[in-house]
C-alpha cells in the first residue's frame, strides 16, 4: 500500500476501532488470518495499535520446556527473550516487506527501576501506559481472551491459562457467549527483578509475575506511522 493512500485510510481512525494489519496463526491448527488490532491513540501522525486478542503465550524469560514458574533470574525489558521475539520473530512472521515501514521505532520508557529505555518497532504495553489508556477506554481494554492458537501447548512448554471460576469480572460475554480470559504481560518490571508486571484478575495490574511462568498471554503493541 502506498504511503499517501494509507495515511489516508487510517488517518480519522478513533480509540477504540478496529483495523486489520499482519496476519499470524490464530488457529489451534496455527493456520494465518489477518491480525485485528485496537486503536488506542491518533495523534494524527501516528496510530498506537495492540492487539485485539491475545495473540501467543511465552514467558517474560526462558525458553526450556523443562523451565518451572520458580526458575525465574533477574531480568530487565531490555534483554529478555519476549522483547527480542516480539522484535524479531514475531515482527518478521507477522508483518511483510509492504507492511513493515509503516511500523514506527517507539521510544519505550517505563521500563522498570534500573531498566534502560529501549528502542523498539513492537513492544507490550507498560503499567503507566494501561493506566493512562484505562482512563480512555475503560477496564475492558485489559479484558483479554487468547486465539486458539494462544490456547494450545508449545514446543517450549507455554499454555495459555484460561480463567475457568466464579468471578463474572474475569469473563468475556459476546453474541450470549461467555469466554473465560487469560492474563498478559506488561513490560515493566515487578516487585521484583525477577517478575514482572501483568494483567490479571478482575482486570488488575498486578506485579509479581515470576518472568519463567508458562500461562501468560502477548498482547503486541506498536505505532502506525501516518505520515
């Protein structure tokens, strides 16, 4: 798409409204379809994009399928394994050689207390950054249910969990059918160097995410370049 007619496409898109952008497994079978992202700023130069579900399940850090929640190591945003997939692995499979150059570097702050700023083209969303966006949209924006490709178990061991009690705030009700949600990563480190911060229950930011646990959620982020 040239850069002038997709500027134009997008340009008076507003929170809250859904593009398509990418394709990526979302299957149990891992077959492709397009990528549904939530628009979550215009500032008319740029659209700031996350993923409508929950797209795959990784850990903050770690790669073993032999890996156990309690395996977790001191890590920083800058140099976990999730930040390098989602800016790698993820940004080549998703995204082709047209789509690519209207994804934008973001600055990304927020990172956690001694964590460097990064330079990223995708990224998850920080703690400041969901509070701030709650404000905008509410605390449907941290509702999240994963694809079936999200749901099913990977070679490194990761499952996404899938809420399955009581709470109706944990629930996702659409067309009369209720889905249990799942929890996703922040970037921000935790309460620790070790875990970090995530979405959890009843829609709550929580920060004792040991970075090894094998059941949380991606939810990719990025800036759509409109100029």
């Amino acid at each position: 798409m040239e850069q002038g007619h997709f500027a134009l496409t997008y340009r008076n898109l507003k929170p809250g409204e859904i593009i398509t952008f990418g394709t990526y497994p979302q299957s149990a079978d891992g077959k492709e379809r397009a990528i549904e992202w939530r628009v979550l700023q215009n500032s008319g130069s740029e659209l700031l994009v996350i993923s409508e579900f929950i797209l795959d399940c990784k850990r903050y850090h770690g790669k073993s399928a032999d890996l156990r929640w309690r395996d977790c190591t001191e890590m920083t945003w800058h140099d976990c394994d999730l930040r390098e997939w989602l800016n790698n692995g993820f940004y080549n499979s998703a995204f082709n050689a047209g789509e690519k150059p209207f994804i934008k570097t973001t600055h990304c702050t927020d990172n956690g207390e001694n964590c460097p700023d990064t330079e990223d083209k995708v990224f998850l969303l920080s703690a400041a950054e969901i509070k701030d966006l709650t404000g905008i949209h509410g605390k449907d924006l941290r509702r999240a249910v994963g694809t079936d490709f999200a749901k099913s178990k990977k070679s490194d061991g990761c499952r996404l969990y899938v809420y399955d009690k009581t709470n109706l705030d944990n629930y996702i009700v659409k067309d009369g059918e209720k889905t249990g949600c799942s929890w996703w990563w922040l970037r921000t480190q935790g309460n620790k160097p070790s875990r970090a911060c995530f979405i959890g229950p009843g829609c709550s930011i929580r920060s004792y995410g040991n970075n090894s646990i094998d059941g949380y959620g991606v939810r990719p982020a990025f800036n759509l370049n409109l100029v």
